[in-house]
C-alpha cells in the first residue's frame, strides 16, 4: 500500500543459503560437527596460565571450519544454542577435567549467549550437566554479556544467583560496550569483568579508550572482581594495562585459540613471556 519494494534475484539467494545454513545447523550437534578451541589467559605476574576460554567452531562439511560469527547469531534466532550451549559445556568440561585437577589451570571458561539464560531452567540444567560430570563447579567460570543479564534485570539477577549458589563462577564478557548501569552491576552476584578487545585495541594510542580501561579496572578492583583484558596483542598493550592494574589477559600476544590437544604446552611455559 503506497509503496513500491523491488524483487531482486539475489534476495531469493541469500534466504536459501540461509535456509541452507540453518538445516546443516541442525545437524551440527548429532553429526559430530563442532569443536572447541581453547584460548589461554595468563597471570603476567606471574606468566602462568590462570584459565582458558572455551571457544566453538564448526567444522562444517562443505564450508570447512566456520567462526562462531558465522553461526551463533542464526543459532540464537532459531534456538538451536540450547542445544549447542549443552554441547560446549559438557565438551569443554570433558576436554579440561584434566587440566583442573592437576592444577594447571583454574577454571575454564564458556559463553552463554541470551536466549539460553532466557530460559528459567538454565541454571538448574547446567548445574545438572555438571553433577552429571563430576566436575567441581568452582573451575566453571559462565561469560555472560551484559545485555544478556541487563535484558531482564530481575531474572538475569536471579538465574546468576542461582549458579553462584551452585559454585559456578560468573563473568561479564565484553564489559563496556553496553549500558550497564552501575547501581544494576552492584546487585549482581559476579566474580570477573572482561574488558573488551574494543579499548585494548587502540589504548595506546587513544586517550580516550585508555581512560575507559581505567576506569573498568578501578571500578572492578573497588567491588573486589577480577578484571580480565581480552584482545591483547602487542607488549606496549600489556605493559599500559599491567601499569593500570589489570594482571590477568588474553589475546593474540599470548596464543590465538587453540585445539584441545595444544593446551597442555601452555601448562609449563608462556610464549612471549617476558624474562
Ligand atoms: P568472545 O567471548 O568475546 O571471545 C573472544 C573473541 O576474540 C574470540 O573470537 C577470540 O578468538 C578473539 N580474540 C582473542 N584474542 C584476540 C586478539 O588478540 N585479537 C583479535 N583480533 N581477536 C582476538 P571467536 O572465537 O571468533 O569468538 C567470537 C565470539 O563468538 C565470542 O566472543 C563469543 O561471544 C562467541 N562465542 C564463541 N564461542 C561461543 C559459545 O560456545 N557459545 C556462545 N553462546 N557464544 C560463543
Ligand atoms: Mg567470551
Ligand atoms: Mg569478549
């Protein structure tokens, strides 16, 4: 009515792929399809590693092995992350009993994207999963975004207090890129803030995004959280961020993600790890 939309063949393409991508998507879980890679994150302090973040891939048969951008946004849409968020749990807790009762590392870290904590039984199925497991809650560190829990402030609040409860460890990932409001952040029961790799990418350079690093860094040491950076790459980074007080890092500087089998390498040595 009153308006004019034009066809273009190309239109018809891109849902196909889509449709396409969503049906493999489907598949991905039962045929075995995806893998986890493992990002080290290192105590400077110390250079040793503290935890590794547990990151999915999709060795897709046709396409090869796609970025979690290419699939976790369709897999939110389509509630095939419930499915998939099971999957990473209990593969990353699988691949890191090891790790964690020999002491190696902490804790290991996974993601939870927003549509899985929108379910109620979110908490109640992982901790489930964990039981199932035997793996000690204490070495689970969940990365929530801040949009995950700020979208319904009382539930998100409560589904965290659920997990702390149960010894899981709680993150916010990508913290400062979204509008958290700090009377909001007090309430919540966390352990970490991850300082996104937006404001360490440019920080010594831009006054600006140093300024917001300090600022995360000063507001975490205050509530007693710990403060992750993610994304550091180069030693001018490192150097600017250890000089404001953040101790513990990931990023390329240190290991790109890596296979389950490359981990262990870590356990002794740090590369690039300073003298
Ligand atoms: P994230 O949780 O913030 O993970 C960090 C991303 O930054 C990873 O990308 C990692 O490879 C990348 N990265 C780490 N260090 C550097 C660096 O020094 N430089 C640069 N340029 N990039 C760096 P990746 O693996 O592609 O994952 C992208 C996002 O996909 C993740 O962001 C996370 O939000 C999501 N994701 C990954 N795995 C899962 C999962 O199992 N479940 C859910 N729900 N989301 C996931
Ligand atoms: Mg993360
Ligand atoms: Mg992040």
């Amino acid at each position: 009515r009153n308006n004019v939309q034009f066809f273009h063949a190309g239109f018809h393409a891109a849902a196909m792929e889509r449709l396409q991508l969503e049906t493999d998507l489907r598949y991905a879980v039962e045929r075995n399809e995806l893998r986890l890679h493992y990002q080290p994150i290192i105590d400077v302090t110390t250079n040793r590693l503290v935890g590794a973040e547990a990151l999915v891939r999709w060795q897709h048969p046709a396409r090869g092995l796609l970025a979690p951008d290419t699939f976790i946004g369709l897999a939110e849409e389509t509630g095939i992350i419930e499915q998939i968020g099971e999957w990473v749990l209990a593969a990353a807790c699988g691949d890191s009993a090891q790790w964690v009762t020999a002491g190696a590392m902490e804790f290991i870290s996974v993601n939870v994207s927003a549509r899985q904590l929108e379910s109620g039984d979110f908490p109640r199925t992982t901790l489930q999963t964990l039981g199932r497991l035997d793996f000690d809650p204490q070495h689970i560190e969940l990365e929530f975004t801040e949009s995950a829990v700020m979208r319904d402030r009382v539930h998100g609040a409560e589904m965290l207090r659920v997990l702390r409860a149960g010894g899981v460890r709680v993150a916010i990932d990508d913290f400062g890129t979204g509008y958290s409001s700090l009377a909001y952040l007090k309430q919540l029961p966390l352990n970490t803030l991850k300082i996104d790799r937006l404001f360490v990418r440019d920080i010594t350079t831009s006054p600006y995004d140093a300024a917001i690093a300090r600022a995360i860094i000063a507001l975490a040491q205050s509530i007693d959280l710990r403060v992750i950076a993610e994304g550091v790459e180069t030693q001018e980074q490192l150097d600017l961020l250890e000089a404001l007080g953040c101790t513990m890092m990931q990023g390329y500087y240190f290991s790109k993600p890596v296979p389950p089998d490359r981990v262990p390498a870590f356990f002794v040595a740090t590369p690039n790890r300073r003298a």
